[in-house]
C-alpha cells in the first residue's frame, strides 16, 4: 500500500495561510528585536547593537518579502477560481421558461479591460 503524506502546501488556500502565520510571527520577532535594541541602545556592547541593527533589517526585508508572497498567493487563488469557475454568481433570470417559472443561471463577473478605465482626456 502507498502511504500518502499530508502537506502543509497541498493546495493555495494551505500555503496562504502558513504565509499569514510566518508573516505574523515574522512582525511579532520584529517588534521584540526593536525593544531590545531601544533598551541595549547605551549599553556598552556595540557589538551587540550592530548585531540587533543587522537582525532588524533582515527582519524588515523578510518582512516586505512575504506580504509580496502573499498577494501573489492572493492572485494565483483569484486566477484558480477563475479558470475553474469557482466565483461564479448564481442569479434568478426574469427570463420565463415555457412552464413560466424563471430559471437559475450562472453568470461570471466580467472586469473591464485597463483600456477602458482611463480617465476622460488622457491619452
């Protein structure tokens, strides 16, 4: 018999929400590593100091990293409900059918092309 292993990455939505996680617990050890460097700011261990500077800029960039991530997670999850029609809107037509009861139909939302967003009197 094959044994199948979960994991954490098995769909979008599982990953999204390991990204939501890490990025919190990324933003919690940024803050922390920021009261440690206000109260170690006088102390007489630059060392240290620099050593904090360096962890809150990795920090800061890892940070920046993951919320792009994110809205990339986000747009592929947009594009999968897309291409297999999961953000359909089922609405009631007036349309009467030959018995004279309207009948449900699924309409997908339509985005205007960026063409037809510009603004009146720009080129």
């Amino acid at each position: 018999m094959a044994q199948v292993i979960e994991s954490p990455f098995d769909n979008i939505e599982d990953a999204h929400d390991f990204m939501t996680q890490l990025g919190q617990t990324i933003f919690e050890t940024k803050l922390e590593i920021e009261g440690d460097l206000l109260r170690d700011s006088n102390s007489n261990f630059p060392r240290r100091v620099e050593a904090l500077k360096l962890a809150l800029h990795t920090l800061i960039k890892l940070e920046f990293h993951m919320q792009r991530s994110g809205r990339v997670l986000n747009d592929l999850r947009t594009l999968r409900r897309l291409l297999f029609e999961e953000r359909t809107v089922t609405v009631l037509t007036a349309r009467p059918q030959a018995d004279g009861n309207a009948k449900a139909e699924s309409l997908m939302t339509r985005v205007a092309p960026r063409s037809a967003l510009r603004i009146a009197g720009t080129a």
